[in-house]
C-alpha cells in the first residue's frame, strides 16, 4: 500500500498541474484576441470602393464626370467663319461678272487702238483675277459653286454686245470698251455695295470696298477719257 499510494499521488497532482496551466493559457489567448466588432469594422473599411475613391484622385486619362465642351459645339465651319447668305451670293455672282471683264480686258490686247486702253486692260485683270481665286476658296469652304457666266446679273453684257466687242478694231473699239466697261463697272459696284450693307465674312465686306473704290475710281478716268474722244 505505501508504494502504490507514492506513485499515485504524485501523477494526480502533476494531472491537476497540467490541467491548471492549459485554462491559464486558454483565457490569455482569448483576452489578447480582437474583438469581433473590431475586426468586422476594420475588415469594412477596407473592402468599401466608397471610401477607397473619396480619399484617391482619378488616374490621368480617364473620363470625367464634369461636362466638357464637344468638337459638335464649336459650329460648322460657315458659322465659324461667320459668312451669311449675302456673302455667297456675292462671290457666286462676283467670280463670273469678273470673268467677263477679264475676257473683255483680253480683246484690248490684241484689239485696241490706245496704249491707255490696253493699260487699263491690263489693271483691270491685275486687280480681278486674284480676287476670283480667293473668292472660288471661299466658295469651296461653304460648299459652293459660282454661278453660271450667262447667269443674269447688275452690269453683265449680253452675248450680242460681246459679240460686237469682238468684232471691232482700233478706234472704234475703244469707244466700245469704255462704253461697255462703265456699264459693268456700275454693276459690279452695286453688287459690291449690297455686300457691305448686308454680309457678314469680314474678307467678302473687306473685298467689295476694295471694289467699290478701285472700280469707282477707274469709272472717273474712263469718263473723262471718253470725254476727251468724243
């Protein structure tokens, strides 16, 4: 009996010892562990897109949510240009009623008895075949074509007065000349004026006060030159 009870006693209390240190141990890990509502709150805060995108600038090159003007709103290019329908009419019917003149001026090379006529001949096609190019740009740009060279319009020769140009020499077709080119001068300034006071493409208005004064002007000497023939 001694011996027994030596060796049990002593396994029971090492039992008890073991079983003591395991429930230490057990509530020192349960109290260092976070709490569920704090671990719930942290794992929230970090899986929500909401407070990721307040606190983190948008990445360069994506769209934004702010309204931005559209290549549409900027207009089409007639309204950029800032051209009417005035200004169409105008370089539709200038381009042909300049070709005329220019036609008329080439006669006076070969036909004209007066160096002065085949000076002015020469100004006259000087100043109005640049203007028919810039304003054929135009016209391309607003999608346009001149109007025909028959078409009817202020100062424009009927084909039998051309015909009749074509046909004299000398004196006789000077006298013609002036007579013709005072009358399509006029016309062209009227169509020229009608510019000014309705257009609105600055370079179109720019262009018939051009006219106006260069043709008004040449008006002046052809007159005069006339006067002095008769």
């Amino acid at each position: 009996m001694t011996s027994f009870s030596r060796i049990v006693l002593p396994v029971a209390a090492g039992a008890v010892a073991l079983t003591m240190l395991a429930g230490c141990s057990g509530s020192g890990t349960d109290a260092a562990a976070p709490s569920p509502s704090a671990a719930a709150a942290s794992d929230t805060a970090a899986a929500s897109p909401s407070a990721v995108a307040s606190d983190t600038p948008s990445a360069a090159g994506e769209p934004s949510d702010s309204p931005s003007e559209s290549p549409s709103d900027a207009g089409d290019p007639g309204d950029a240009a800032g051209n009417n329908d005035a200004d169409i009419s105008f370089a539709k019917m200038m381009i042909p009623h300049h070709l005329q003149a220019i036609d008329m001026a080439g006669l006076a090379r070969t036909q004209a008895g007066d160096q002065w006529i085949r000076d002015l001949a020469a100004k006259i096609t000087e100043a109005q075949d640049p203007e028919i190019r810039t304003m054929k740009g135009w016209l391309d740009g607003w999608g346009e074509e001149p109007l025909p060279r028959d078409h009817a319009m202020p100062g424009m020769l009927a084909k039998a007065e051309i015909a009749k140009l074509a046909q004299a020499d000398g004196s006789p077709f000077d006298r013609l000349f002036i007579t013709l080119m005072i009358k399509h001068h006029q016309g062209a300034i009227k169509m020229a004026e009608e510019e000014i006071a309705s257009g609105a493409f600055a370079d179109a208005k720019a262009m018939a006060k051009t006219i106006v004064g260069t043709q008004k002007a040449e008006i002046k000497e052809m007159k005069g030159y006339l006067a002095k023939l008769k």
